[in-house]
C-alpha cells in the first residue's frame, strides 16, 4: 500500500479509514487531537448528540488527550478500550447473557486484575469434573499441598486468557506457564489436558459474584456484538467517528471489534508504531498494527521527533533502523550517561545532575518502579507477597485488606476518585450516597494513620481495618496466617499491588507509555538488559520496552546498572557517558 509522509501538523481528509505509523516523540498526539478538533469543525455526520470515541491504552494518555482537547471534550468520550467496553457495552447490555454464563449482574462494579489464590484453586478442582481422573504425582491433595506443583499451578490458572479462533471467543490458557523454574519441572500434559477441559467453570467462580477481570470485558463484549447487532447499530449511530491511539497494543480481539464497528457507517482511524508493541501478555503483537486495513483505507507516516534533543534521537536511531527520526528541536542536550554501580548511588547522582528539577525513573515492573518510589533501600522481597498473601489468607479478609491497601495507594498518588470507588467496595450502606460518604471518611482515616502502619506489621493494618473499616471480618488471632501479617509489614506488600503506578517520580515503563518528561532515569535490574543497546533487536519485545522507555526522554536521558564490563563500554562510549557511581 502507498504510504504518505506527512507532519504532526498536517490535516487528512476525515471521511476515510486511515492507519498512521508514528515513531516516539513525533507528535502523534498533537496530530491526534488536531484531526479531531478538524472532525468537530467540518463533520457533517455529528450534530448535537453524537460523539467521537477516541480509544487510547493507559489512564496516562486518557488524561492527556482530555486535557489537550480542552472545551470540545464534552463531545469526544474518550477512554480505554476496556473502559469503553464495559460501559457502552457490558452495563447496558450484559443481562442478555449473564444466565448463560452465570453471571451475577447485580453484583458488578468495574473490572479487577486477576489474583491467582489458592482458596480459589481449591475450591475450582473440588468441584471439577475430571477431579477423579487426577493422579499420581498429581492428584489433588499433590496439586494443592506440594509447594513445587501448586506454584506450577498457580502460575499455569494465571495464563488464562481468550483467543479469536474464526469469528469465536474461546478460553485458553499457556500450557508452558506451568514450568516450575525452582523445581525444574512443571505439571505433566495429561493433568494439564483434564484440568483445561473446564477453565470456565474456573471462571464462573468469579462470575457468580459479579467479579470481571479484565480480560473478561474483550470475551463479553465480542460475544455482545456477535450475536446482538443490534448494539452495533447503537454504536455506530452514537460514534460515527472511532480512532485509536497506540494501535500497535490492540489485541486480535480488540481488532476484531474494530472492524465490526467500521463494517458500516463509523469512519475508523488508527494510530501506532510497532516498534512500541510491548503488550504482548495481553495479546498484542506488532503484526496486527502493520497488517492492519480496511476497504479504502488511506496510510501516513510521521517521521519527526518533536520531543527529544539531538543526542538522546541519536540512541533511538542506533537502537532502531526501520525509522530514522529527524529531531526538530535540533538542539544538542546533554550526552546520555550510563551510570554504573547502585541504583540508590545513579539516583544520588542524577540529583546533583539535576538540581531542582523532576527527575523520572522508569523501571520494568512494578515492584522495582514502587521501590524507587519509595527510596527502598533493603533488597526487593525475593517471593511476591500479594501472591503469598491470598495463598495463606484464602478467607474473605484478603480481598477486604487488599482493597483497604490499594485505596491507601491510590490516595497517596493523590487518585481520590479511583481511591474512594475502591473503598466503596468493602463498604456496606443502604444507598449508593451514603456508600460513598462512608468510603471518604474510611479513606480519610486510613491516609491520615498511615506513618503509623506503613512500615509496621501488616497485622497492625488488619487491625485498623478491622477496628475501624470492617467489624465483620474474620478475626485473626494465631496460625501461620498470623504469622505471615506479622512477619510482613504494609510497605513490603504494597510494593506488589498495582495500582498503574503513576507517581510523578517513579512509574513502570509499561504505564509511563504516552508520557514524556525532561529528565528520565532508567533503571535496568540486569546485565542483559544492555544488550538492546548493544546488539539492537526490535523483533525481541524486552528491547521494545527498553527503547520506550529511552524515547520518554525530552532533555537528559540516563541509565542505571550495577556492573558494565569493559567490552560493553567501549561499544557504548559514542553514544554514552559512562560514569561510575
């Protein structure tokens, strides 16, 4: 197909499919609310009632888009692909089905990540049908008793995930997950292959009490548009215009929903670039963006970086040859630094690099991101304890802990809105207001006690809890699980809740997608994170994270790694102070 070059400035007809490939920095987004401001001003198909859906993939670039478009926001609803879903689709329509898959609709609110716990494993192959075909070494008192294969298990029920196999949503589950690196084994293909043959009714455990994951919005809401049209009809006639940004993260189901919605009436544009496809546990490959057409579809590509010094471009172009950006800033900056020694030492000098300016640091996981965030100085919890958690607390306390927990967080990130829904749901009141005043004084409370549990036992935090949110839940007086809330402290066990970290210092690379900032901080836990800086390969998606988090960068880009030996460093020296700390 013809490509057209094109800058983030330049307007393109809005009545036809488009696809535009955008390299980091170059302005995609300032191109992305131009042509919507372009659809409010000359769209004859609007009129007062219908609206632009703009999809985008984190509550970062919900955020910025919103904010970008200013006054026309009213008129463009703009929002997650998940958050689209489940309120276009799932709220008003998934009663039609719930019966079918014993859905509890009266009890959902919203969509949680998936915590694997070993209460829930119990309590699945209790009541599974091929509980009497399991056998030695893997019967099930072996499955749920034996350290080595309920990790095996855990990790295996926590793959579980929805493929589009023809015009179907089917369940599934990555077999290779099961791998046990510890034991150096993993639960054998026959058990795999009885346990599998009811995934659903693993599924339906939290169904009937109206709980969704998150990837159970895509599998509802395929199954909503195929077999109602009808809904699509609502949509097409409420958005006549669908455009999505970072493309490149979408999953097959996600396209496949896409292209229902632009089979008639509803003008599809997407936006992206695969070499940021780094979603791929979710389904995303960078595939599905460059194959992506549709009939008449018109195809751009925007190859400025309007964000970064000429420098910090030079390591995007040594990183990546499909794309080679221009800066337009076409000011030099600081050389890049690869700071070599600890990560509290390569802060300690970003500091003084810095002065008083905002310094931040992208780390790949959460935990690492909440340990930077925090000035963790003791070594990171080798076991993830939120995991440890729900495994030795399989009551309903854990879940009502965990909420209390991630509310707490989400205060402090000042996230008030999302910090009191999530306190409503362990509140108890006769109507929806007075729900909401009891989870703001509960919240309240919490934040204003938290210098004094944040790093005492998690215990003294059931305590409060228990005491002063929750009167109902299950006492904890003795036992291992008491021994566990003593053992850990709160600090510890958050660093393991996820909250899409958004603090203004320390984020994941996964949620700082769609920012930039002056000065970035990278921080690589090991050795072989460097090799996508020297032997660059985009076809590998840990090197598709690294090179993201580098083209955050505006002014200053540095690298933290504890150990860089001679050969790497002499590769690097074109590109790179390198500087011990």
């Amino acid at each position: 197909m013809p490509v057209t070059t094109i800058s983030s400035d330049d307007p393109i007809q809005i009545e036809q499919h488009f696809k535009v490939t955008a390299g980091p920095g170059s302005g995609k987004t300032h191109w992305l609310v131009n042509h919507i401001d372009h659809i409010l001003k000359d769209s004859k198909r609007l009129g007062s009632y219908r609206k632009i859906a703009c999809i985008t993939y984190t509550n970062i670039a919900v955020d910025t888009i919103t904010k970008r478009l200013n006054a026309t926001a009213d008129r463009v609803e703009v929002s997650t692909i998940h958050g689209f879903i489940y309120r276009n689709i799932l709220k008003p329509y998934l009663s039609f089905i719930s019966k079918e898959f014993g859905f509890d609709v009266g009890k959902m609110d919203g969509h949680d990540d998936h915590f694997v716990s070993r209460g829930k494993l119990k309590e699945w192959i209790d009541s599974h049908p091929n509980l009497g075909q399991l056998r030695h070494p893997f019967t099930r008192d072996q499955l749920l008793k034996l350290p080595a294969n309920l990790e095996s298990l855990k990790s295996w029920i926590q793959s579980i995930h929805y493929t589009l196999n023809g015009t179907d949503v089917e369940i599934a589950v990555d077999n290779k997950k099961s791998f046990n690196a510890t034991a150096s084994s993993g639960i054998n293909r026959v058990t795999m292959d009885k346990l599998s043959a009811d995934l659903m009714g693993y599924k339906r455990l939290f169904w009937e009490k109206g709980r969704l994951h998150h990837d159970d919005v895509l599998f509802f809401g395929y199954k909503l548009l195929a077999r109602y049209p009808f809904i699509l009809k609502v949509l097409r006639a409420k958005f006549p215009y669908f455009v999505i940004d970072e493309f490149q993260d979408t999953s097959p189901i996600q396209t496949a929903i896409i292209k229902l919605l632009a089979a008639e009436q509803t003008v599809v544009g997407v936006i992206g670039d695969k070499a940021q496809s780094i979603f791929s546990f979710q389904g995303a490959s960078p595939a599905d963006f460059a194959g992506f057409a549709l009939p008449g579809q018109s195809n751009y590509e925007i190859n400025d970086n309007r964000r970064s010094t000429n420098l910090i471009v030079d390591v995007l172009n040594n990183v990546r040859t499909d794309i080679r950006q221009s800066p337009s800033r076409a000011i030099p900056g600081d050389r890049p630094a690869i700071l070599v020694g600890s990560r509290q030492n390569a802060f300690a000098h970003v500091k003084t690099q810095c002065g008083d300016e905002t310094i931040i640091t992208l780390s790949r996981d959460n935990v690492m991101a909440r340990s930077m965030m925090k000035e963790y100085n003791s070594a990171i919890p080798s076991s993830n304890l939120l995991a440890d958690l729900f495994d030795k607390d399989s009551s309903k306390r854990a879940p009502i802990i965990v909420r209390c927990m991630k509310a707490v967080d989400l205060g402090l990130q000042n996230r008030f809105k999302e910090a009191i829904r999530e306190m409503e749901r362990v509140v108890i009141a006769p109507s929806r207001a007075l729900r909401r005043k009891k989870a703001f004084q509960n919240l309240s409370y919490l934040l204003s006690q938290y210098e004094a549990f944040t790093n005492a036992p998690l215990y003294d935090f059931y305590t409060l809890v228990k005491t002063h949110i929750d009167p109902g839940i299950t006492k904890l007086a003795s036992g291992g699980i008491k021994i566990f809330y003593d053992s850990v402290t709160f600090a510890q066990v958050a660093l393991f809740i996820d909250t899409n970290v958004e603090n203004p210092e320390s984020r994941t690379i996964h949620a700082a997608k769609g920012d930039e900032f002056d000065n970035v901080l990278v921080v690589f836990a090991k050795d072989r994170e460097m090799s996508c800086l020297i032997a660059p390969d985009l076809s590998q998606e840990e090197q598709r994270v690294r090179y993201v988090a580098f083209s955050r960068a505006k002014s200053r880009l540095f690298i933290s790694i504890e150990n860089l030996d001679h050969a790497a460093m002499q590769k690097l020296i074109p590109l790179f102070d390198i500087i011990n700390v």
